[in-house]
C-alpha cells in the first residue's frame, strides 16, 4: 500500500491566499472537532503572515491562538511554515533568537516545521534545524521551487542532499508561484527520490491551473505527502481542493483514508464562514496563466494590487507584472517567496510609479545586494550592487555570523510590555506592530478592525451616508466610509478612504453630554489637517501610501543633499527617503507611527543659498 498522506492549509496558507490572512481564531475553533476526526496527516496553521495578521489586524495573540488550536487538535500534528534564519520576519536573527523561538514554538504546540530559505541558502537554514531537532519535533527541510537560468533539477538535488546532511526528518518541495509544469514534476520528484531517501512533499499554488496534474505526476514518481485546502478555499491563488484529490485517488493504491462525508461537513462550515470575509476578497484571486511569464506568487499579486489600488494605479499593474521579471534578474534570480517576493515585488512598484528605475531603492534591496540575507544564486547586476552600497564590500559569510546575541537586548527594550518570552519574541518578529499590540493590551484597548461597515442602529437613529464630499481649506475631498470598531470602547476606531487613499481616525471618548435626539457621548478627534502639495524645490515626500518607522531630523538642522530624511515602510519593506537639496530644515509635518500619502510635504527644507 502506497497510501497518499494530505496536509490541509485551511488554517494558514488557503485564507493567506485569498482574503490576506484575516481569519479569526474564533472562526477556526468551532471546525476543530471536525478537522481533527479527519485523518491528516497535519495541518498547517502557523507562518509569518499569519503573526503578522493576528498582532497588526486582529488584534489576537498569536501564541494564544497555537495553545488553542493545540487543545482543540489533540489528534492531528499541527505544522507551520519558517524561514529559516529569518523565522517569522523580514531580517535575519541572532541564533539565540532562532533557538528561543523554535523551543517556544514547540513548548506551545508545534510538531511539524517546515523550514526554507528564500535564496535556497543552506547556511541561512542549518541553526533553525539543529534547533527543531533539539526540540524533538519534526524537521522538514524545503526547497524553493523556481524557474531560472541559474535553476535546475541538479541544483535542487544537491539542495535536497545538504538538507538530508543536516537531519531533515523529509523534504518539501514549495511550489509557492505555481511554476510547476506536469512533466516537470515528475522528473523533479523522480529525481529526489532517487537522490534522498527521505518522505518527499508538494506543496503548490493553484495559480496557473496546472496543481492538480503536477500532484498526480508527483504521486506517480514516488511523492505520499501532498498539500491541500477544503474545497470552499482552494483554487486560484490558493492551492488544489483536498476532496478532489481524494476522490481521485480513492480506490487505488494510493487511496488517502480519509472519510468523504467528513471532509463535507467541514468543508460546509468553512463556506459559509467564508461569507463574512467578503470584504477583503481580492479579484486577483483566479486562475492566472501569467504567473509562468511574470513568476508573481499569490499572496503577492493581492499585495501588489492592494498598494497600487491604494495610489489610485490599480491601471499600472500590468507595468508592475513586467517589471518584477527585470528586478528580478538585477538581484541575481532569487526565488520570489517571502521575503525576496516583497523586496522584489516593492522595488518593480517603486520603479513603475516613479517612472524612473532605482530612483528611490529599498533599505531591503540595498541589504540584499550587500549580502545581508544570504548568497544570490547567480550574479547581481554590477551597477545597481555599486549604486545601492557604493564603495563597501559585499559580505560573502553567512550573514547571521555577523550577528551578537540578542535575546537579553530585546528583553530589555520591551520587559515594561512584556509578560514572557513569547512577548519579547512577538516584538522581534515585528517590533512595529509588536509593540502597539502589546500596548494596546497593557491599556485594554485591543480592537480588531471591522469585518464590514457597521450596519444602523435599529433605534430610529439615521445611518450616515457612506459616501460625500468634504471642503477644507479651498480644498474638496471625497470620502468613503469603510468601516467602524466596536462600540462602547474607550478608543474607537473609524476607516475611511479620503481620494481613493485609506485614513483611520481614533475617537476618544471624554465626559458625557447630550446630543441631538438624545444621544449621550462626547468625543475628541486627532484628525491631522491635510498637507500641503510639494510645490518647492526643499518638500521632502513619499511616492505611495506608507508608514513613517523614523524621522532622524529635527527642525533647525543642516541636512546635505541626499542625506536620509525619513525612514518609510510599505508592503512591509523599508525605505530611506533622502533629502531633495542641502540646506536647513525648516519644518517636519510628521512623526514616527504617523501614516503618510503620497504628494503631501512631510518636510520642509529651505535651500542653502
């Protein structure tokens, strides 16, 4: 019996692909009962995106949500995808980090890690599995599959027997674009099985419509472990549906055991659970052919087109799909997986909107090119390397070499915040959006944002248009409203989009009054007044909507001409936004947290004379 085990990814990677990681851990728990009589062989429920989601959006601790899941799982392994050096974020981290996280990971329920590297480096993925190992749990090593002329089925191979070397309990190969043709498969898997003796599994995207006859292929070849997701979330971006695949192999010699009415009843569950997340469905969702020219991964294409529809450029994406290809090649033809997707993805939007290639570079791309996350698999474009780090040699060691130990740092600059070491952990993943999540505990203000636009009240009171027009200053703005936290909160919070870009106002409520028709409340509203257009040649802006992380300028202070001014963040990539001219500076609009859109003076610079 050569029996075909399945991994399901309805609890990470399939909502990940198509509603941005926004499910809540309250809709995961009533479906665990049936998930858990199934039969997988685990379930995949933990990742990067999806720590990112509960602290940024959620607002739930992502540890809580493993313990509970745990619980509620007993019967069924439960597995998270890694990073390897990077584990959960976009850097990578001290090896005392890496151990830590990994122990606290298995400590709080992980069995099965599946551990890859961006650029398939070996050295970047050796601690994270010596630290799984340790923890007895299961490591699985993972190969980045991509298509190149610096890839091929020999380099996987020799990846395949480096990751045996270093104890890998199985191998999986990670299809996360799609790229995967039938043939191909099969002559990949082939020649992993032929190379290692380890359990071999496939995980891959639906994207190009090609998953369910690469899964066949690979079965064909020797491969028994095969990714899936509950028909209601599978497809497109996401991945092939768990109940075809078992009626497909049912009554064979592969036949996967596991119960077709079961399967249903949670797949029910899970549809209609669905249906509250239709807010954050994207059109980019369906089968795309594409993806074998531009190599885009699904998770990326929603973020691509969230950020240009956000600059009003949701026209431009075709530019975008074109120029990631060219990126692409300049950095030496690394797999787009995160977070070379996102540092890939950034700079091709960035060089698009700009209208200008590499005007503006990514503190990431600058990194990358140094040598900051590890080997290209082939050469760097020479001038861009020279334009993004000048005259300072690249590194050619394993970047974590570099790299003190940090754990006691982070405990310090988060132990007023933080309860454990799953805190400090938490606030290294994401330090940002860690930080106000453990804030906002420690003040009782943690309020996820809205599913849907809050419905009116059944008390007679009039809803409010969802759509008008402002004047202020001279000035007309169009406005939507989006949504609406919570009601009965200290802070609440509101979202709306003003010209197309998305604004959030928090509302504090102080001392009651009455108000019109006999409503109690009183509020106060930090609404920042709209900035000013660049128009002289010292305003200091950004080219698309972001996050301002640093403002290393105070007003009064000389600046040259393209000293760093702002420290910008966008699609989780950081920017250092330079100064136009030298001079003083004469005003700063913004602060550190503060969001900032584009054609708006962040800073005033008055020229030297």
């Amino acid at each position: 019996m050569q029996k075909v085990h399945i991994t399901d990814v309805i609890l990470r990677d399939a909502h990940q692909s198509l509603i941005a990681t926004r499910l809540r851990t309250e809709d995961m728990l009533p479906a665990c009962a049936m998930l858990d009589a199934i039969g997988y062989w685990s379930l995949e429920c933990w990742g990067g995106a999806t720590f990112d989601a509960c602290l940024r959006f959620l607002k739930e601790d992502p540890w809580e949500r493993l313990a509970k899941l745990k619980a509620a799982l007993p019967k069924t392994p439960l597995q998270m995808l890694l990073r390897g050096q990077n584990l959960l974020g976009y850097r990578h981290y001290s090896d005392d980090v890496v151990r830590a996280f990994v122990q606290r990971a298995a400590e709080a329920g992980m069995d099965v890690f599946r551990i890859f590297d961006a650029l398939n480096d070996i050295r970047n993925l050796k601690t994270a599995i010596e630290a799984v190992k340790a923890s007895g749990k299961h490591a699985q090593g993972t190969i980045c599959y991509t298509t190149s002329p610096a890839h091929d089925t020999a380099s996987f191979v020799a990846l395949a027997k480096d990751l045996a070397q270093l104890g890998c309990a199985s191998l999986a190969i990670k299809d996360m674009a799609g790229l995967l043709t039938p043939y191909a498969t099969y002559e990949l898997v082939k020649a992993l099985k032929d190379a290692v003796d380890l359990p071999l599994h496939l995980h891959s995207h639906a994207t190009s419509g090609l998953a369910e006859m690469c899964q066949l292929k690979a079965i064909e070849a020797g491969c028994r472990h095969i990714d899936t997701a509950l028909s209601s979330w599978a497809g497109g971006t996401s991945h092939p549906p768990t109940e075809s695949l078992v009626i497909a192999l049912k009554g064979t010699s592969h036949d996967t055991g596991l119960d077709l009415d079961r399967l249903q009843e949670a797949n029910r569950y899970f549809a209609e659970v669905r249906k509250k997340y239709r807010r954050f469905e994207s059109e980019f969702t369906g089968i795309d052919t594409q993806v074998h020219i531009f190599q885009v991964p699904g998770g990326m294409i929603s973020n691509l087109a969230n950020q240009l529809k956000e600059r009003n450029a949701l026209d431009r994406i075709g530019e975008v799909y074109k120029e990631i290809p060219s990126v692409r090649k300049d950095l030496g033809y690394p797999p787009l997986v995160t977070p070379t997707s996102q540092i890939v993805g950034t700079q091709a939007v960035l060089n698009v909107l700009t209208g200008k290639r590499y005007e503006s570079i990514t503190n990431e791309v600058k990194r990358y090119l140094q040598g900051g996350y590890g080997k290209a698999p082939a050469p760097v474009d020479p001038d861009l390397q020279k334009r993004a780090i000048g005259s300072e040699e690249p590194i050619d060691c394993r970047p974590a070499d570099l790299l003190k130990p940090e754990l006691d740092h982070l405990r310090e600059e988060i132990g007023h915040l933080a309860l454990n070491d799953r805190d400090v952990l938490s606030y290294a993943m994401f330090p940002e959006v860690g930080k106000q999540f453990l804030e906002q505990r420690s003040s009782g203000n943690l309020v996820p944002e809205p599913l849907e636009i809050e419905p009116a009240a059944e008390s007679g009171i009039k809803k409010a248009p969802t759509e008008f027009n402002v004047a202020l200053h001279g000035e007309s703005y169009h406005v939507k409203v989006t949504g609406a936290g919570p009601k009965n909160q200290m802070l609440r919070h509101f979202y709306f989009m003003v010209d197309g870009v998305p604004e959030e106002i928090v509302v504090e409520t102080l001392d009651e009054i009455v108000l019109e028709g006999g409503t109690q409340g009183a509020v106060q509203s930090n609404i920042a007044s709209k900035r000013r257009r660049p128009t002289e040649p010292g305003d200091v802006g950004v080219r698309m909507p972001c996050n301002v992380l640093e403002v290393p300028v105070k007003v009064g202070q000389r600046v040259e001409a393209g000293q760093p001014v702002l420290v910008t963040e966008a699609m989780k990539m950081e920017t250092e936004v330079t100064a136009p001219v030298g001079g003083i500076v004469k005003a700063v609009h913004v602060v550190k947290g503060e969001p900032a859109n584009p054609d708006e003076v962040l800073i005033e610079i008055l020229p030297n004379n």
